[in-house]
C-alpha cells in the first residue's frame, strides 16, 4: 500500500550511491524483498518507473529478487519453510521457531556507469 | 559500467531516526506502546477504558494518527490526558519523522506511557517502527477469526494482542479459540486478552498487566 513511499527512499539511496562513486547513469537497480515484507513488487517496478523519470537513474531496471520466508527450529537446528502457518517443526515437533528470513526490504547492488 | 555493492535497507532513513526516538524515550524513562488495528477494532476505545481505568496513576500521554479530523484526540482529551493529533492526509501509516514532530507539542518530562494510536490499518503500519517499546494489536471478533492467519505480520510482531467486542461473540460466527492457536503459533510469546470495551469485562487485567509492565 506504501510502495511509493518505498519507492522513492529506494530511489533517495541509488542516487546517493551513484553519485558517491561519480556515476552519471544508474542501468540496473538490484533489491531483495522479504516474501513477508508486504510490499508488492508489481506496484514497487510502477511507482519506480514513474518517480525515476529526469534522474540518472532515468534508464534503470528495477531487478527485485524475492526472499523466501524460512524459520529454523530452537530446538533441533532444522530449516523449515514459512510461507504458511507452522504450528510446529516438522521433525521434532518443538512449537519454538525462529524466522531466518522473508522480512527483508534492501538494496543489494546497483549498476551504474 | 561498474557494479556497485549497496547492502543498504531501503527503510533505513526511517529505522535511523526511529533507533533515536527509542534511546530519547529510554533516557527519560518512557514506556511507549504502537497500538495497531484495521479501522473500526476499537482502537479508541481501548484507549479511552485504558486511560479512565489507570485513573492517573500512570503519567499518560498519546498521540493519534488519523487520515483526518482530530475527533480521536478530543476523545481522548476528555479522558484527562494529553493528547496530539497526527493528521496524515491520506498516508496509511504513521513513520518516525510524524512521531518526532508531534513530540514538540508534548510535555515529556516526567512521562510514564506513551500511548501512539497508529491509522487503522492491518498492514501498512507493522513496516514502520516508531522507537516503541512494543506493538499491542487489537483485533475485534466482529472482523472474523481468520485475521491472524491472513495478516500474519502484525499478529507475529506484537507483544499484546486485545481481542475486542467479546460481548458480541453471542451472534457471530467467531471461533474465539481459533484466534488464540493461530496467535499462538505465530508469537507463542504474546500476551492475550479477551475484553469489551461495552461491558469492561477483561479490561482489568490488561490495565493491571499495563500498569505492572511500566513500572517493571
């Protein structure tokens, strides 16, 4: 629902990050996105595409890699997937779960010129 | 053409000044809670039965965020506490830079609880810390008994889950018991209670839990 105010912190580091390294044209924006970040990445490409226009990362591909949610058991180590509700792990049955990963909103690298 | 290695969160601007908020209230000794809800859960009115049955005892202050109308803080006014309205103008959520600025308008020193009533909503509002102590949802029974498994994220990042309009649990079909398991697994840490704010039943637990988790 916020993807435009995503969108332009997004955008607010890439220019930050082009300029520190004396880039004039950013090509490819590259971020990881939490499969439980709630943010969806269809309206995050159009809210970037429409703020990116007159910036040097006018030309920039947003690249979004989705992260899998993934919960790893307290009890016996094992790494189970999270995308639904567990109520337990699977192997030992232990009801303390972890998450390792899903929440995850950043940007990776970019590619600039 | 260069690859340039960023690692950078895209929230981090609001993280940073949210990290600040936390440190400002811990040294002055403030407990802040992010109260969040869909609209209409009672969010308000949580408040207002909170905030007459603490009757003082706790220095109490709370800022409102709304979308508009200032209608929340006149309600809680009433009750005898400070309050400052936030309008958003439409934002779905309230973020760090809304809480530092409505801070001007309120006496800190000597603050015992902060209370942030943030926008109705389920989703938006979980994404944006504020420098809160802890998250406490309220769910009404009116809104169904799937919520938690269908808004997972705030079920599973709250300390506090109150489980509204219990009253009404005669003529629906709310399986009470299912919002529990659910909440359960997601955050087998949270604290529940099942209250009304019509009939006061459970609000005296949670506001001798509030009261104890303050001062603790």
């Amino acid at each position: 629902m916020h993807e435009l105010s995503i969108a332009q912190s997004l955008l607010g580091i890439v220019l930050q990050e082009a300029g520190r390294h004396g880039a004039n044209r950013v090509t490819k924006v590259a971020v990881k996105i939490g499969a439980l970040a709630s943010v969806v990445p269809s309206s995050l490409t159009f809210s970037f595409d429409l703020i990116k226009e007159g910036t040097p990362a006018a030309d920039a591909v947003l690249e979004i890699e989705r992260v899998p949610a993934m919960g790893i058991c307290r009890a016996c180590g094992v790494r189970m997937d999270m995308s639904g509700l567990v109520e337990a792990c699977p192997d030992c049955g232990s009801k303390e779960i972890e998450l390792s990963s899903g929440q995850e909103l950043y940007v990776d690298h970019i590619e600039a010129e | 053409m260069a690859e340039i290695e960023v690692g950078r969160n895209i929230l981090e601007a609001n993280q940073t000044l949210a990290e600040a908020l936390r440190k400002r209230f811990a040294a002055q000794g403030i407990k802040v809670l992010n109260l969040i809800s869909s609209p209409g859960a009672g969010k308000t009115s949580v408040l207002e039965q909170t905030l007459r049955r603490l009757g003082g005892r706790l220095r109490c202050a709370v800022i409102e965020g709304d979308i508009q109308t200032d209608e929340d803080a006149q309600r809680v006014a009433a009750c005898g506490v400070p309050a400052v309205q936030i309008q958003t103008q439409g934002a779905c959520h309230l973020d760090g830079p809304m809480i530092g600025e409505a801070l001007d308008a309120l006496e800190l020193e000597g603050l015992e609880l902060l209370i942030i009533e943030n926008v109705g909503n389920l989703v938006c509002p979980v994404d944006f810390d504020l420098g809160e102590d802890m998250k406490v949802a309220v769910l009404s029974v009116t809104e169904g008994d799937d919520k938690p498994s269908k808004y997972p994220a705030l079920f599973r990042a709250a300390g506090v889950l109150l489980v509204n309009k219990i009253d009404l649990l005669p003529y629906i079909d709310c399986d009470l018991e299912r919002i529990h398991a659910t909440c359960r697994t997601l955050n087998p840490q949270q604290k529940v209670f099942d209250i009304s704010c019509r009939t006061g039943e459970g609000l005296g637990d949670w506001v001798a839990w509030l009261e104890s988790w303050v001062r603790g």
